[in-house]
C-alpha cells in the first residue's frame, strides 16, 4: 500500500513537470510563451503586410544567408526592411498561418521549428496568381533585454 502511495505522487509530480501549452507538445514555461507571442505577432504583422510591425521583431543582428552560400541572396538587418516591402508590393494578399513544433531555449537563444501555410495572390503584368506554399522552417531568436528578437530565419 505504502509503495503505491509513493509510486502514484512520483508519477503526479513528474506529470506536473510536464505541463504543456495549451493545443501543443511545448512544455508551458515563461520564455516558451514569449517566444510563442514573438511567433505570433510576426504572423499577424506578415499578414497585415506590416513592414513596421515585422522590423519591431527582429534583432538588429538579423542576417539570414537563405541556406545558400551565395552571397548575393544574404539579408541583414539595413537589407530586411526593402526586401520586406519589395516582397508584399507583389503580394496584394497574403494569409499566413503557422505551427510552432518545437522549441528550445538555451541561454539567451531560442530555436523555433514550426511549419507554415502561405495563401497568397502575386501581381503579374497580366493578372494576379493565386499561389500556395507549405513547408517547415527554423527561426532562431535573442533576448535582449527582457525581449526576444528574431535573429534569422524570416
């Protein structure tokens, strides 16, 4: 009986340690909801096509090298905002949705697997295309200071 007793709270206690997000497998801890909001205002922005609203989540130290090791197609931080708003001037309308999978602090790093669904309209000389594209994708955020940046990854 005692033995019981004492399997039934360690499972309890382990159960507790596990808490998770509501609607995720991310475990429910104060930087994991940061992050999910940084995630989330970005989608919110990006759908608004809101240069703005998406420069105020990325970290000054933003590069992204696009997976390439063509120099040419790198975005930093001075290049993101034009590349931004060059992108939504085709775009007269953009659905973005998006799934966080996974994510992992470490220090002041974050790393963000999620996967997205973009249902987009691209403006051609003729008419507008109605396109869509899924994929998976990793985002890598910063603290600084009391926020999470995004660092690369857009």
């Amino acid at each position: 009986m005692r033995f019981r007793a004492v399997l039934l709270l360690a499972s309890l206690a382990l159960a507790g340690c596990s808490k998770k997000i509501p609607t995720t497998d991310i475990d429910d801890t104060k930087d994991n909801r940061a992050v999910l909001a940084v995630v989330d205002a970005y989608r919110k922005a990006f759908d608004a096509r809101d240069v703005k609203g998406i420069m105020a989540l990325v970290s000054k130290s933003y590069y992204d090298d696009a997976g390439t090791s063509d120099p040419t197609d790198d975005v930093d931080y001075k290049s993101l905002s034009t590349v931004l708003a060059d992108t939504f001037q085709k775009l007269p309308d953009v659905r973005l949705e998006l799934g966080v999978t996974d994510i992992r602090v470490k220090g002041d790093e974050a790393t963000v697997d999620l996967f997205y669904d973009a249902k987009y309209r691209v403006a051609t000389p003729r008419h507008e295309i109605t396109k869509r594209d899924s994929d998976v994708q990793r985002l890598v955020m910063k603290r600084e200071g009391q926020d999470w940046k995004i660092a690369t990854g857009l």
